[in-house]
C-alpha cells in the first residue's frame, strides 16, 4: 500500500506511482517549484560551488594561503558559508561545510579542512 505524496490518499494500481493522478502530480511539482523552494536550492549551490573551490584549492594534507582576490576571480561568494568557528585566541574561521578559511593578512587567507 502506498500513498500519494500530493493529498496521501492511497494509490491504487502500479507500486511505483507516486501519485493518485494527473492533478497531484502538477499540484506536487508546483509547489517543489515556489520561491522559497528556489531561494534554498540557490543557496544550495553556492554553498557547493564555494566548498568545491576550496576543497579544489586544498593539498591533500595540510593548510594553503591564497589572496581574496584569487578566490573571487574563481567565484567564491564570501556572503555564504555554512558555519563560523571562533579559536580560543580570538581567530574566526569560516566554513563551508568541511572546508574552511581565515583572514591572516589584509586580502589573504588561509585554507584548512576541518580535521
Ligand atoms: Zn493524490
């Protein structure tokens, strides 16, 4: 027994719909379509795109500097990041997701990956 992910009546028919008909399925997709849906995807995005940087950028061990300008040429968006991490000395790290950066100098950062 299934039901319908529109109005979760249950499905009669094939075990692999997912909707009772034609109407559930538009009203579904419509609504996986509406603006905050698409403002959370977006973000999304840019929240990979900016790890995919970083984690591109990364040796495999260890820790790398760059220039902000560097990272910005490649597309990084400093507005997104997924979480902040304060040290005990007073360093702000930033992340998106496992993949990290701080400001060591005026336009230079430096990359760490959470260990
Ligand atoms: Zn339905």
């Amino acid at each position: 027994m299934k039901n319908c992910l529109e109005c979760e009546k249950t499905i009669n028919g094939r075990s692999d719909k997912k909707f009772c008909n034609d109407s559930c399925r538009n009203s579904f997709n419509n609504r996986q379509n509406t603006a905050s849906n698409i403002y959370v995807r977006n973000v999304n995005t840019l929240l990979r795109k900016n790890r995919k940087i970083l984690q591109n950028l990364l040796p495999k061990s260890g820790k790398t500097s760059i220039s902000e300008k560097t990272l910005k040429v490649l597309g990084f968006n400093f507005e997104y990041f997924t979480h902040v991490y304060e040290t005990k000395n007073g360093n702000t790290y930033k992340f998106c997701y496992e993949f990290g950066y701080l400001n060591i100098d005026k336009g230079v950062l430096m990359l760490v990956k959470k260990s």
